[in-house]
C-alpha cells in the first residue's frame, strides 16, 4: 500500500514536471513572437535585461504550475 502512494507521488512529480517544462517553452516563444527583437540573439550576446524578463517568465511559469499541480494532489 505505502509503496503505491510513493509511485504515485513520483509519477504526479515527473508529470508535473514536464508540464511546467512545455508551458515555460511556451511562454518563452510566445515573448520571442511579441518582441520586435530575437530573444535568442540577445541572450547571446549577453543583454542583461532580456534575461531578467526571461527568468522572470520562467520563475513566474515555475509558481503558477507548481501551485496548480500542488493543489491538485489535495
């Protein structure tokens, strides 16, 4: 019995986790597609404000799914 609960736990973590992994590539495309700018470019080069708008996105991402999939397992 205990060891199903931890499978099932794990299994709800390593989908969780792929979950929060495409909706940040998402969002990460969707500023690439608003911005008049290739973020890719920039963060190649080095712009610091463009990270700063991109680990923004991601943290931003990162919480909102975490809290979601965090709330869903109650």
């Amino acid at each position: 019995m205990q060891l199903n609960i931890i499978l099932l736990n794990f299994a709800y973590a390593l989908i969780g986790g792929l979950i929060t992994i495409f909706f940040m590539f998402v969002g990460y495309r969707i500023l690439d597609l608003l911005t008049k700018f290739d973020t890719s470019e920039q963060l190649l080069k080095g712009n610091r404000a463009v990270g700063s708008v991109v680990s923004g996105i991601f943290i931003g991402i990162g919480v909102a799914v975490g809290l979601v999939i965090g709330l869903g397992l109650n």
